[in-house]
C-alpha cells in the first residue's frame, strides 16, 4: 500500500525537483495545460492527500481503489472552471523555483502521512468511504498517469518506474473492467487508453473491439 504510493509519488517529486525552468513553460500531457499548470495540481493533490489522512470515518467503506475513480469516455477540454482556476494559481507563482519549493514542502508532508498511515483506518473523502490502504492505492494511478503528462514534452525527464507503471495498469484494468492487450507495453497501455495518444494501425488490431470504447477518462 504505502510501498506503491510512496515509489510512484517520490519519482514524481523528484521529476519535478529535476525540471529546468524552462520545461515549466512546456505543453503538458493535460489539455490546455503547461508543465506549471499541472505541477500547481499536484501541490492541489499532495493537500487532498493530507486531508483526506486525517478525516477519520466511523462507517464502513463504501469505495475501494478501484471503485474511487469513475469513467467517462469525454476527454477534458481544459475550460472547466477549476482547471482554469489551477492555471490561474499556477501563473501567480511566476518563479518556478517557488512552485518548485511548494510541491516539495506540501509533497514531502503527503509522504510522510502516508507512510504513517494505518492501512485499515477508514477515512472520508468526496462523501465517500474507504480505508487509507486503498485510498492510497487509488493514488498510484493519478501519480503514474500524471508523471507521464509531465514528460510528454520533457524528453530528457525520468520515466515513471517500471514498478509504478505496472501497478497503475493493472489498476486502470480493475476500474475500467477490460483487460488491455499484453502485446502493449504498460506505458503504452497507460497513454492509449487513457486517450493521451492515439492507437498506431498495429495497437488498434490488437485492441481490437475494445478500440471503439476508448478513451477511458479516469476522474
């Protein structure tokens, strides 16, 4: 639980620790969404986090990891109003080295809670239920799949570990309910189905009828 959450959000701390300026002012993977942009979400995210890890619940859960994301086949155009709000947060830092900084300090307290954490405590979030075992697990597909949006256009960026990579795979299978083809690679699977890139002639055959249903928007 804490093992995967902590090797997929650390490799993410630490692609961002290793950003040039410049690479802040690049398209992301996220539509309508800078390198800055989604590195102002994730500071959003590494809150929710510490939140949600000490909004105890006395109920029992009522989400799983994989059942705490839901699936659409919309792919977001950037203008919903708290994306736009994220952008606007993200420009206000001007220095990246301040947005740097702020990830790193809300991001290494995430962590740490996480790594504290009981896995069978139950905590609340999004008027849901689960314990922090799963809730933290769910968290390895939003850092995977937002590692890879961050270096979409960062070429010289770390990859998500392989360990990471497959973890999130095998989740996005249990939330989506379709196996994705084993000619694919995790990467690949993770950007295809998930609408980051479009299926070459060759991986849409394998697809096959699964092609027609992607892209799986996980939000």
């Amino acid at each position: 639980m804490a093992d995967s959450f902590s090797a997929s959000w650390s490799a993410l701390l630490a692609a961002v620790a290793d950003l040039a300026d410049d690479d802040f002012g690049r398209p992301s993977g996220c539509a309508g969404w800078l390198v800055r942009d989604l590195v102002c979400h994730l500071v959003i995210d590494a809150q929710d986090v510490l939140i949600t890890l000490v909004t105890p619940a006395d109920t029992q859960p009522t989400r799983d990891a994989a059942t705490y994301w839901t699936v659409t086949h919309t792919p977001p155009t950037g203008e919903d109003p708290l994306d736009a709000l994220t952008v606007r947060l993200a420009a206000a830092y001007q220095d990246p080295a301040l947005l740097k900084f702020h990830l790193d300090d809300v991001g290494s307290a995430a962590g740490r809670a996480a790594r504290l954490a009981d896995p069978a405590a139950r905590v609340a979030t999004q008027d849901q239920v689960l314990t922090a075992a799963d809730y933290l697990s769910a968290y390895v597909l939003e850092w995977t799949l937002h590692h890879l949006d961050l270096t979409a256009h960062v070429p010289d960026a770390p990859a998500p570990p392989p360990e990471t990579l497959a973890a999130a795979r095998a989740l996005l299978e249990r939330v989506t309910g379709e196996p994705l083809p084993a000619a694919l690679s995790d990467t690949d699977a993770l950007l295809i189905a998930t609408g980051r890139r479009a299926p070459t002639p060759g991986e849409r055959a394998a697809l096959g009828p699964l092609a027609a249903h992607l892209p799986f928007v996980i939000g």
